[in-house]
C-alpha cells in the first residue's frame, strides 16, 4: 500500500473511532482497530436477538453495515457475544460520511431501545 494511502486511511479509522466514542462512548466495544479496512462494533446494550432489526433499520436509513451473525458458525451458538455486532468499513468514506453514519447509527440504536 502507498504511503499516502495508508496515511489517509488511517486518518478515515481515526476519524471512524472519534466519532463512535463521541456519539456512543460506552454503549460500543470496538475490535479490531489495528489493522485492516474495518472494524468490528459491538454494541454493548443491544441483544443479539435485535441484530438483524437493527442493520435492516440501519440500511433503510442510507447507511451501509453488515451484521457479524453470519460470520459465527451456527453450530457453536455460544461462541459469539450475545449483543448485536456490526462490521464497519472506512476506507471508501469521508469525514462528513463518517460522521452522519455514525449519528444514524446513533439514532437507530436509541430507537430500538426505547
């Protein structure tokens, strides 16, 4: 990878982890920060059960994440948290898309715990 490419990614992963500590603080765990193009997001005081509301609300609002059930073998149901977690890519995304996703993102989460 360029220099400058890997210099402008990890200003989209600080950017992403900024604004998932400014607009979720505790109610997130990321995983994954280190290295690669995204991150896992686990969401602390949402159900698993809830994971597939959330990403089909997340979708209908513009916002593009992938839920992580479907890459835990279902055979081993215990293997995984029970809170919902997503997958978030940043290496295509801006500041500002950064940004509103992470308040939509916000926002959903507020509404299903409500």
């Amino acid at each position: 990878m360029l220099p400058s490419l890997r210099r402008r990614n990890g200003e989209r992963r600080a950017a992403l982890l900024a604004a998932l500590s400014a607009s979720l603080g505790d109610t997130v765990t990321v995983v994954g920060a280190d290295a690669g193009l995204h991150v896992v997001v686990w969401l602390n005081r949402v159900p698993k059960a809830q994971e597939d509301a959330l990403i089909a609300r997340v979708l209908a609002a513009g916002i593009g994440l992938y839920p992580v059930g479907p890459l835990y073998a279902p055979a081993q149901p215990d293997a995984r948290p029970d809170t919902a977690g997503l997958v978030m890519g940043y290496a295509s995304l801006n500041q500002q898309t950064i940004d509103r996703g992470v308040r939509t993102l916000s926002e959903v989460i507020k509404a299903i715990l409500c």
